[in-house]
C-alpha cells in the first residue's frame, strides 16, 4: 500500500503523538523512528538512501500508511516525487524548545548516542543530520540553524495545496480537515515527552541487544 501521508518534522517535533494520531484517523500503521528496531533487515537499504543511492521507497515502506519522524523525515524531496499523491504534515515547536528537547534526547551523547553507537542507527542519524554539521550537536546555533533550514527546505519545495503545518496544541481540526476526515471525540495524542522517550529507548536499545 503506497504512503498516504508524509510527516516530514524533526525528531523532537510532537512526531510520535503525530503517529499515534494518524494511526487513530485509520492512516496507520504509521511509521516513526521507533519502528526501525523492528525491521532492522531493512537498514541496509536506509543506509544506501543516504549515500544517495537509489531505493525502492514502497518496500523501505512495506506495511505502513503513513510515515513520521526520522529518518523518513530527511527523505521529502525523493518522497513528493514517489508519492504524487501524498499529503505531507510538517510538525514544528519554537526553536529554541526544540534544540532543549533535542539535546536531552537524540543528541545527548551519553543517554541516546553513546549507546547506539557502532550500528546502523548511529550510522542513520550521522549521515542524514550530524554529518552535515560536522558533528557539532553540542552547538546551540548551529543546530538550531540546520532545524530551520529544514524547515524551511520543506515550505520551499512541497506544494502548499499538499502542506500542513502543525504545532503542538492546534490539535485535531487542522489534521482533520487537511486530510478529509471527522475529527474524533478523544483528545489529541500526548505522547514522547521527555521521561517517556528516555524510558522507551532504553527498552528498544536493551531489546537490540545495545549496552
């Protein structure tokens, strides 16, 4: 089944309450970074992605009707032109808020990258961001600036008729509207904050076999 939609915020972004909101609208399963641990015969063909290299993105995608978060989320612009049909959702927070989240997460060294290093999720996460800034995640301005960069790109080049943006706490109407369904009676998905997030990678690193 070919992807529906497209969230293309970063990690950090209210991506997995994105997923779960998706998923919850019948556009799921949903794909997020937290998939990956459960499919891991296909990061080979992510790591060939980011070389560049050509995928065949229905089969990275197998399964899933909708997709969020990284590493998807680095791939927009081969995505618009796969997917003709799909809508996107950029989900963004303040800048700021976001580099604080980021660096108590995904890039802290001892709490996210330490632990994943030497696999094919460092390999991931180094290629389609680090990679780019030389490493330097200990740099507020400098990551600040590659996250609105992205952002930016994504305004740039996903059509506006095809382009949502959502920020935490616009809730459902917006969702719903954009891509044609009720909006339902449960509120919106609240998930992946900060002590959630440590508690779920810990079990996913330590079910990888991850010291």
């Amino acid at each position: 089944m070919p992807l529906s939609v497209i969230g293309v915020g970063y990690f950090r972004t209210a991506t997995l309450s994105l997923k779960l909101a998706l998923e919850g609208l019948g556009f799921g399963p949903c794909h997020h970074m937290s998939e990956m641990f459960k499919h891991p015969q296909r990061w080979e063909t992510w790591i060939r992605a980011t070389a560049g290299k050509q995928v065949n993105w229905d089969d990275l995608f197998d399964g899933y009707k909708s997709t969020t978060d990284a590493p998807g989320c680095f791939f927009f612009a081969p995505l618009l032109a796969w997917y003709p049909e799909a809508k996107f959702i950029l989900t963004v927070r303040p800048s700021e808020e976001w580099y604080e989240s980021a660096s108590e997460t995904v890039l802290n060294e001892s709490l996210y990258m330490s632990r994943v290093s030497g696999t094919p999720v460092e390999h991931l996460l180094r290629r389609t961001f680090l990679d780019r800034y030389h490493g330097r995640h200990g740099d507020k301005d400098l990551m600040i600036s590659a996250y609105e960069a992205h952002n930016a790109d994504v305004r740039r080049t996903v059509p506006p008729e095809r382009l949502l943006i959502h920020a935490p706490g616009d809730g459902w109407e917006p969702i719903c509207r954009f891509l044609g369904v009720p909006v339902p009676q449960d509120p919106f998905p609240r998930a992946n904050e900060r002590a959630q997030w440590k508690s779920r990678m810990a079990t996913a690193l330590g079910q990888r076999g991850v010291a």
